[in-house]
C-alpha cells in the first residue's frame, strides 16, 4: 500500500519553480521520504531523499515539515525536460528488506 | 555502463506461453527488486531479494509468477501461461541495502506484450 498522496497532475511555466506536494501522514520516525520521476518510457530516475532536514541536491531541494506528515520537492527552475510523473516514496523497513511503496504520482507538465 | 540492465527490452508473446526476463544489478549491490507497471498506474512491487536471505514475495500476483537470484546478482522473472493481463513493463532495481539512506536504481525495463 502506498504510504503517500499526492495531485494528480500539475503545470509549471518553464523557468519558474515547481513545486510539487506529498502527504504522509502515516510515516514513521524512522522511515525515509524519496522522491522519483519517471520520463515516458523509461524507468524511474532518482531526485532526491531525506529523513528530517531539509536536503538539496543538483537536481531538486526537499524540504519536510517539522511534524514529517508532508513534504514538497521543489525543482528551482523548470525546464521542458522536467516534464514526468514525479512519485513521492516513503521506503518502510520490514523485517529484512527496505520496501518502496510507489503510488500513482504527479504528472507534471512544463509549459513553455 | 555501470547501470541496471535488463533483457529483453521488448518481448511480443503468444497467449499461454511462458517468458524469461532477465536483470544484472550494479555490481557489489546485495538488494535486487522486481516491479510491474501496466500502462498509465504506479509501480506494483513485486518480489525483492536481500543478500542470501529468503526472497520476499508477498507482491507476486499469482503462483505463474516466479524469480530466483543466482549467486546473489543476476535475477530472472519467469512468468508461465501468460495470460494478456501481464502485458506490462517489468521494472528491475537494486540497491546497496544500508540501513539508512538507502536508493534503489532502475533499469529501462522489459516490456512484455501478451498476444
């Protein structure tokens, strides 16, 4: 089951920020929040992962809310290439194995 | 590349036959996955591989659905009388498995067409 919701789609103008939302109300405290995105026809691309801070990476910035029941992941500055279904993970440690639970995502579109 | 591999990258078959994909992790990574994605949903999990530890199948939808991991890297998802609801692509990750920060890295898939 997945852990998250996120909206279905969302658009962007190219050149601004886009920011995308994800609830997770259910997380745990030691259960680690990632972020995918996955471009038509080929598999999913890691963005970015955090646990409590907020991260930033080349790519995108995560920032988390203090109480973990939300988090946005915030591309700076949209392009047509950051066109993608963009899914929000919280991976769950069961016995053994990290689970990623992937949901049906964002589909994001950048408009020029 | 040093990436997640997968074969074939397409596979049209017959109805009621069976069908072998195949998936070579990054080397050294100890944690292999399968998903399934049918066309337009999220991702579906369906088997993970740990080390030498037993596999966990709990998302293996039904007992025509098989994978094996071969001296803890190469995996193969053996699917038997297919039917034209797996038409899918199947999605292999894998990753280094640490207990913190952990990221799984995917493959380009194999997209299985059942006829």
């Amino acid at each position: 089951d997945a852990k998250t919701t996120q909206p279905t789609s969302m658009d962007c103008a190219e050149g601004r920020a886009a920011n995308l939302p994800c609830n997770h109300s259910t997380i745990s405290g030691n259960e680690y929040v990632y972020w995918y995105r996955q471009i038509h026809s080929q598999g999913p691309q890691y963005i970015i992962h955090g646990l409590k801070n907020n991260e930033t990476n080349e790519m995108a910035s995560l920032i988390i809310t203090e109480d973990r029941k939300s988090s946005t992941l915030i591309l700076p500055h949209a392009t047509l290439r950051d066109t993608a279904v963009y899914y929000c993970i919280v991976r769950v440690r069961i016995s053994i194995a990290n689970q990623f639970y992937f949901g049906t995502g964002t589909s994001l579109t950048v408009i020029p | 590349g040093a990436g997640v591999s997968q074969s074939p990258s397409n596979k049209v078959t017959e109805k009621g036959k069976d069908v072998e994909l195949r998936c070579d992790p990054i080397s050294g990574h100890t944690a292999l996955y399968w998903y399934r994605q049918s066309l337009g949903q999220g991702l579906e999990f369906l088997i993970y591989f740990q080390g030498n530890s037993a596999p966990d199948k709990s998302g293996l939808p039904s007992d025509r659905f098989s994978a094996e991991r071969t001296g803890g890297s190469v995996s193969t998802l053996t699917i038997q009388r297919t039917q034209q609801e797996d038409s899918a692509v199947y999605l292999c990750a894998s990753s280094l498995d640490r207990n913190s920060g952990n990221t799984i890295y995917f493959g380009e898939g194999s997209w299985l067409t059942v006829v």
